[in-house]
C-alpha cells in the first residue's frame, strides 16, 4: 500500500463579521496484492479471484469551502461544502473471510467512493451559562462501497450467461460476498440539535442525533452504517 497527498489550506476573515477558510487536496494511492495458486496446493479456486495479481491506484482531488458569519456576538451561523472520498483498502480490496454461510472474497473492479456534502449550522449563546446549536446536513454518495452478493458467470458458452453465487470453500458450498460499487446514488442526511450550559457549578452537554437514508435503487435492502436515533447528556464537576 502507498499513499501521498499535497494540501493547500486558506482562512480569510474578511471583516468583524465574515470569515471563509477552504482546502483542496490531491491523494494518490496504489493498492496490490497477490495470493498463491490456492490449486496448487489442494485449495478452490474461489471463481480465479485468488489465482491473480490484484492492483488498483487511484487518483483523486477533494476540498472544501466553509463560510462563517457572526451577525452580532451572541450568533453564529456556519455553512461547510465539501467533496470527499474514500479509496479501497486492504480490507475492501483483498479480504478473504467466512462467516456462517457467507464467504467474502476479493473483487479486483472495485473503485472509490466519492462524497459531495452539505452541513449548515446555527449557535446561539442565549446567556453566559447557557448556549444552544443546530446543525443540518446532507451527503451525496456516488459509487457506495457495499457488501453485496457476488454472481459469478459460470457458463462454458461465453456467448450464454449462467450467474451464480454459490462457492466451493473447505467442503462446503458458501454464498459469495463481496464489496462492490453500488450503482445508484446514495443519500444521507440528518441533523444534530444540543446545549451547552453552567448550572450551580455544573456543566451540561447535552445532544441528539437523527440520520436517514435514501436508496436511489428501489431494490437495493437497506445501507450500512445508519445508526438510530442517538444522544450523549455529560454532565461535569470540578473540584478544587
């Protein structure tokens, strides 16, 4: 695995009021990896995904503007537009793992996924012990990396297709998984709301969190990485 970056990075605070910061960053990364001829020494091929050399690199600019602006000392108001990615890794890329039925093995099509993403946030310090703060966002995933079913076209015509997904693995026939790019854009988007406060030498933070998802493939089941609805209440004392 190898991996570079370069990154420029600029803040500007145009007046009392106004402040904009952005970065851009270029990443370029390269991936390889081989197995032995798992045939050679008693072992199934695994539909000839480990009987190759695998390699992937990638090359990839992001960045990021954020505008702040201060209507008076008692607001804050934030808005942050950014382009993110993320490359395949040696888990994504090369990881050969069973568990129960399910065997995942390596997908050598695998590509990044991309981000474009949207967050506006509110802060508002009603009092000296007391400050309140909303924030929103939204993210646009496009080539999702996704554990999915592996077909596999075992038809001796090339010009016939005969998709499956069962595997031979160490005397049993599995279901083939693998991490794949999904085809459809993914949505996700959610909002934070919480206070931070002093009450009879007490600090309080307090939060709650809700994101959701949108699927653009009316097939696909649901997306990983979607946590319910979740909070954090801290409440903290100094002594001496």
């Amino acid at each position: 695995l190898f991996s570079s970056a370069l990154y420029a990075n600029i803040l500007k605070r145009i007046s009392h009021k106004i402040q904009i910061e952005s970065g851009v960053r270029y990443t370029f990364s390269s991936l390889n990896g081989y197995y032995p001829n798992y045939s050679d020494v008693g072992g199934e091929d695994l539909f000839n995904l480990l009987n190759e050399s695998n390699s992937i690199k990638n090359s990839v600019v992001s960045g990021n503007v954020k505008f702040v602006y201060f209507p008076n000392d008692s607001w804050k108001i934030s808005s942050v537009t950014s382009r993110g990615f993320h490359a395949p890794n040696i888990d994504d890329m090369f990881k050969v793992f069973r568990k129960g039925d399910n065997m995942t093995v390596p997908y050598k099509e695998l590509q990044p996924e991309y981000s474009l993403s949207q967050e506006m946030s509110v802060t508002k310090k009603v009092s000296a012990g007391l400050t309140l703060y909303g924030v929103g966002f939204y993210t646009q995933l496009t080539n999702a990396i996704i554990k999915d079913t592996l077909f596999y076209n075992a038809s001796p015509d090339p010009n016939e297709e005969y998709l499956i997904s069962a595997i031979p693995y160490d005397g049993e026939i599995l279901t083939a998984f693998a991490n794949q790019n999904a085809d459809k854009k993914i949505n996700i988007y959610g909002f934070t709301l919480g206070l931070q406060s002093t009450v009879l030498g007490f600090n309080i933070n307090k939060d709650i969190n809700i994101v959701n998802y949108k699927n653009c493939d009316p097939q696909a089941g649901p997306f990983a990485h979607i946590p319910p609805i979740f909070g954090k209440l801290e409440i903290i004392k100094n002594y001496k």
